[in-house]
C-alpha cells in the first residue's frame, strides 16, 4: 500500500477511535438571528434552491471533501456519498486525489459522475503539491476521472507541518495557484482543512484570479489532533498536535471578515457547521454555500439512506431557519446583516 493510502487508513481509524478530533466548539451558538413572530409567509412558502457551478441544488448544501483511495473502504464510503448527493440533490466533493498518482487501482472510488448525473463534484488535490511536482496535468487528471464541475485546491500548513513527513514547503503557492486557476478551463476552488483563510490570504488569491473560497475554519475536525495520533506513534513524549489542535480561525468569524470581498467572489463556509441552523447563520453571514464532512464519515460507511438521512435533518433546520427569519428565498438572507440580532 503507498504511503498515501496508509495515511488515510490510519484517518479513518483515528475517526473510529477518537471522538475529540470533532473539537466540537459551536462557535456559531454565539451569533443569534433576529426572530421574526410574523413572518407573513407560510412555512411551505420557503424555498431552499440555489444553483452552484450552473446546478441547481436543493439547498446550499455541500458534503465536504473526505476521502478516496484503492480499498473497498473508500469506494463504498464515496459511492454511498454520490447516491445521497444525487437523490437529495446536494453538492459533493472528494478527498484528496493524490492517491490516483501513486495506486492507479483509486480511480474506482472516484468514477462518481454515473452515481451523480445531474449535481455539482468537486475534485480535489493539495495545493501544497504544486510545490512537489504537481501541475497542470495532475489537476486536469483529478478533474477528469471524476468529470467534475471544479477543481478544489486545499492549503493544509498546520497538517503538515504535524506530520513528521509532511510537506511544508507553501513558498510562492499562491502564484502558483493563480498559474492553474488560468489555464485549467474549469472553476479552481480554495479551500482550508479547519484552520480558516484569513482576509490576506483570500486577497492574494483573489489578486491571483481564484474567485471562489472555502474559509473551511476552524471548530470541527482538527486535523493538528488527527495527526498527532501519528506523530505521538513513534515519540509519545511529542504532543505538538495536541497544543495546536484548536489553532486557527473560527469559522463564523473568517466568513465574517471574507464577506467584504462577496461582490468579487464566491464564498463557501466549513469547519464545525452541525446543523441546518448552523447553516443558515453562515448564510446570513454571506456564504453562498455550505461544506459539511465529519457527521457524514460514519453514515457514508453504512449506506446512502443513513445520508440521505442527516441530509434531509440539515434540510429540515435551514428551512425552519428561513421560515423564522421570514426569508422566502435563500438570496434574502445571504450577507443581510439586518437579521443579526
Ligand atoms: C475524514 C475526513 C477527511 C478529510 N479529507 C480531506 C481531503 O482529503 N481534502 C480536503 O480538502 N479536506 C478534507 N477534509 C476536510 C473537510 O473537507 C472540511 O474542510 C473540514 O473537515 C471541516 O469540516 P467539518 O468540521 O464539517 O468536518 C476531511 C475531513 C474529514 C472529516
């Protein structure tokens, strides 16, 4: 097995086996929204529709990149995720697809586009890569297995700076970056792991044509604490992980400080959003989108109707959501600071 599908074997059983990697900080409880008694709508007056890369989708729903690779494991988990996506009709992106490089045999658990006619895939590659041979090639061979809408290009410097064998060398990343965004034909998507993009990153990504962002801040998944089981593995006195396991910006707060830059971009919110009602507030927020992973990992190993299931909870939440803020559309309240309360 190569390196990189060992790495996201021991993920799976760090998931397994260690509930606090979900940090579980709901920073979104600290932003309340303004609740409205009349909201002369009727609940089944809301609609949730949104469309995404030219898609419709049923709401503003996106199952986060998590995963891929050549065992049965990650075909059933990524299989289970693309019928769920397409029956409720939600947005889907995959794990890293760096796999596909060193174990040609990952392609199957990436071949979603049959599963998933008609909704918008997101492939995915880390852009740290760029950096290690990675170009052009590698992100058109990402787009094409799985004919996806996008390319996303993650930025992990605290995951990798946790791994002993990770590979930290981000200079001139985000030129780079820009270098792909232009040449590639499809959409390049920016995305963190659950650190957060700060307002100077996503202005050089901007000033580099990205033009649509995903904070993926912190709150939820702690990549620092998932790599620590790794490193502590070979040094158990060694609890570097341990100490930046909440580092990073929280989630509400980094959608908050893109939200000036909404007119030029595309801003996506993740990291730690563990309800429709966390939802809506990052809508209100400003995000157009919103990326959910950790509380689909378990229901994606047993079936697409467990998915299908905390789908349609999240859909039920953002609905009622709407309904109380007396928003008819999703577009009345995207970035309307009015509903804060
Ligand atoms: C099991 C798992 C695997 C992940 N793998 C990737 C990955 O390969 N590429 C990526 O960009 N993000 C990856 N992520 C990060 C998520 O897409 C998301 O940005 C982040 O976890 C925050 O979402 P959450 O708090 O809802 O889990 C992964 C998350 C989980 C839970």
């Amino acid at each position: 097995m190569s390196a990189t599908n060992q790495r996201k074997h021991d993920h799976l059983r760090t998931f397994a086996r260690d509930p606090q990697v979900e940090r579980g900080q709901n920073y979104f409880d600290a932003i309340r929204l303004t609740h409205r008694a009349l909201p002369e709508s009727a609940l089944a007056d809301v609609d949730t529709a949104v469309e995404f890369l030219g898609r419709r989708l049923a709401f503003p729903l996106l199952l986060s990149s998590m995963t891929g690779g050549s065992e049965k494991i990650f075909r059933t988990i990524n299989r289970h995720l693309a019928l769920a996506a397409e029956a409720e009709g939600v947005a889907l992106g995959v794990g890293s697809q760096r796999v596909l490089f060193s174990e040609p045999a990952a392609v199957h658990s990436f071949a979603l586009r049959t599963l998933a006619p008609s909704v918008p895939l997101l492939a995915n590659l880390g852009a740290v890569q760029l950096n290690c041979g990675f170009g052009l090639n590698e992100c058109r061979a990402a787009l094409d297995v799985l004919k996806a809408d996008a390319l996303i290009l993650h930025l992990n410097p605290l995951q990798e700076a946790i791994q002993r064998e990770g590979d930290t060398n981000f200079r001139g990343l985000a030129a780079k970056i820009g270098g792909i965004a232009r040449k590639l034909g499809k959409p390049v998507i920016v995305k963190e792991v659950g650190a957060g993009l700060s307002p100077a990153d996503a202005r050089l990504l901007v000033k580099n044509g990205v033009k649509i962002l995903d904070v993926a801040g912190a709150g939820g998944t702690s990549w620092s604490r998932v790599e620590h089981h790794r490193r502590v593995a070979t040094d158990a006195g060694d609890d570097l992980g341990l100490v930046f396991q909440d580092w990073g910006l929280p989630t509400p707060q980094a959608v908050a400080a893109l939200a000036p830059l909404r007119k030029r971009i595309t801003l996506i919110a993740s990291g730690g959003i563990r309800s429709g009602l966390d939802m809506a507030k990052a809508v209100v927020l400003g995000a157009s989108l919103c990326g959910v992973a950790a509380p689909f990992l378990r229901p994606a190993q047993e079936s697409a109707e467990a998915v299908r299931a905390v789908i349609r909870r999240f859909r039920r939440e953002f609905t009622t959501a709407l309904f109380l803020l007396g928003c008819r559309t999703v577009a009345a309240a995207r970035g309307n600071q009015n509903l804060l309360a």
